[in-house]
C-alpha cells in the first residue's frame, strides 16, 4: 500500500507529526481521512488555519504555513501494527526532516508519537524541550479510537497550540 507525501517546506512556522497513516487515509492519499477523525475541524476551530478544511484540502496547509509528515511512514490498520524498527527507523527519518525544514514549532499529534520519538512519556501540551531550535508540543490524537478526551478538551489544547504559534509571531 502507498503511503502519504510529506508537506513540508523549509522555514514553515508548525509542523504537526502524526504516529503513521491509517490505512483509509493511504488508500484516498490524504491525511486524517478516517471517517471519525475531528482533526480538521478542530484545525479550522482552533484558528489554526483561517479557513475550514477538509481532508482533500490537506496539501493546502502549506499555505498557512503548517506542515504535515509522520513518524513512521508505513500505513496499518493500528498502531499496534508498528514494529520497534519501524519507530527506530523513522526517528532517523524525521530528525533529519526536521533539521532541514527548521520549523518554529513540532506539534506531535497524539502522545503515542512523542512518546516513540522521544522516548519518554509526556502530558499533552507544550513541552520543555526543544526540538531543532523548535518549541515542541503534543496534540490529542483526534482519531476516532481515540476516546480519552473530549472535543471540547481537544480543542483546548488546538487553542494552546495557536497560541503559542501567535506568541511566537506565527
């Protein structure tokens, strides 16, 4: 199965890094396509992008500066799917993505994402440390199986997150 581009364009002022592609999002090319996944409206709700957006729209968010790639670029059904290879291998992927693009902020969608990359637990929201010279942040998964919050506890931290990208002047 094919697997999605990465949008992505040095000096970007945000870079959201989901875990990997499900499968429905690979199979129609485009991310956060799962029929229950709230990503972009709460994209859109948030003021992220001035604009609603939907999945087909996704390689437009170029325009407002935010770019899209993956941890692991591999598409599964879940998560669960994944191999350590798999994470050990796209850590070395997007480190170098992100030494290149350079962006102001890293905002990790979902803390199963951080988490491999990192390789130490987190709590949602911005963290201590930087990333490439970038602020980094952890987003709630906006996946449907994702039932630990809210979308009203979702959004808050899409807020926090256009927040700090306009304190930082982005």
């Amino acid at each position: 199965m094919r697997t999605l581009p990465d949008y992505l364009r040095r000096g970007m002022k945000l870079v959201i890094v989901g875990c990997n592609p499900g499968e429905r999002s690979a199979r129609v090319g485009h991310y956060y396509a799962g029929r229950n996944n709230a990503f972009w409206p709460l994209l859109y709700e948030s003021g992220l992008v001035p604009e609603p957006l939907e999945y087909r729209d996704d390689r437009r968010v170029i325009e407002f500066g935010i770019g899209l790639t993956d941890l692991v670029k591999r598409p599964t059904r879940g998560v669960d799917e994944l191999t350590r290879e798999d994470f050990a291998e796209g850590r070395v992927l997007l480190a170098q993505k992100l030494s290149e693009v350079q962006p102001k902020v890293v905002a990790f969608h979902g803390k199963l994402a951080y988490e491999h990359f990192a390789g130490k637990k987190c709590k949602y929201g911005l963290q201590p440390d930087m990333l490439y010279g970038a602020r980094v942040f952890v987003l709630p998964s906006t996946s449907g199986r994702n039932t630990g919050l809210g979308a009203r506890q979702k959004l808050k931290y899409f807020r926090q997150l256009a927040a700090l990208l306009r304190r930082l002047g982005g």
